[in-house]
C-alpha cells in the first residue's frame, strides 16, 4: 500500500507538472528535480509494485496490468486533483525536494497529500505499526 501511495503521490505531481507548465505556477523543472534526487527510491516503489502485480497476475500478466494501471493513474489526474490548484503542487514539489531521499520520507509526504491509491483486489483491512 505504500508503494502505491508514493506511486500516486508522484503520478500527481508529474501529472500536474505537465498541465501546470504554461501557468504562473510553472513547476516542472522542480518537478524534474524531485524525480531526479528521488529517483532511488521512486524506483524502489516501482519495483514493488511490479513485484506484487507479478506475485497477484503471474509474470505474463503482470506487466501489461501494471501499465494500465499507470496510465489509469495517470489519467485520473488529467482534469487535476481534487482540490489543489497549480500553486498548491508546486508547493507539495518544493516540500518534496526538502525532503530526504528515502522511501520513509516519500511515503510520509504521500500520505499527508492525501494519496488514496485505486489498487486491484480489496485492501487489507489490518493495520499494524511499525516499530522503529
């Protein structure tokens, strides 16, 4: 599940970066700048969840299920998101180049920005705490 929040939350921004552009709130080179010092652990979630479509689908199925679900993701940002305007994701951009690098941090910032991914199958409805 967290994976998929990280996954969500940087479909958002990259979605809205892209609609963003021509706008006063032009923060795609911010954008650009998250992916790039993010980009270990936004392959880290990719992988994982590659890895649990595989486990769900079998290896054949898996990968054209995950780039539907991308582009599902992807596509439900096209009008925006739900409450947040081009100043409001800039704002979540620059939050999230002053975070750490680490998954830790992505999921957080996830998170507090609300990422309610549209997963596959039923979530588990056990929540456990992690210790530290």
């Amino acid at each position: 599940m967290e994976a998929a929040q990280v996954r969500d939350f940087e479909m958002m921004l990259m979605v809205s970066a892209l609609r963003c552009r021509n706008t006063n709130a032009n923060f795609l080179d911010e954008y650009n700048g998250f992916v790039r010092a993010k980009r270990v652990a936004l392959t880290q979630v990719n992988d994982d969840l590659r890895s649990q479509f595989e486990k769900t689908l079998g290896a054949k199925a898996a990968l054209n299920a995950y780039d539907r679900y991308a582009t599902q993701l992807a596509n439900s940002y096209g009008a925006g998101a739900e409450g947040l305007d081009c100043s409001d994701m800039q704002s979540l951009v620059q939050a999230a180049n002053g975070a750490q690098s680490s998954r830790a941090a992505l999921v957080t910032l996830a998170q507090r920005a609300g990422a309610n991914p549209r997963l596959p199958g039923d979530k588990c409805p056990t929540t456990y705490a992690a210790a530290k």
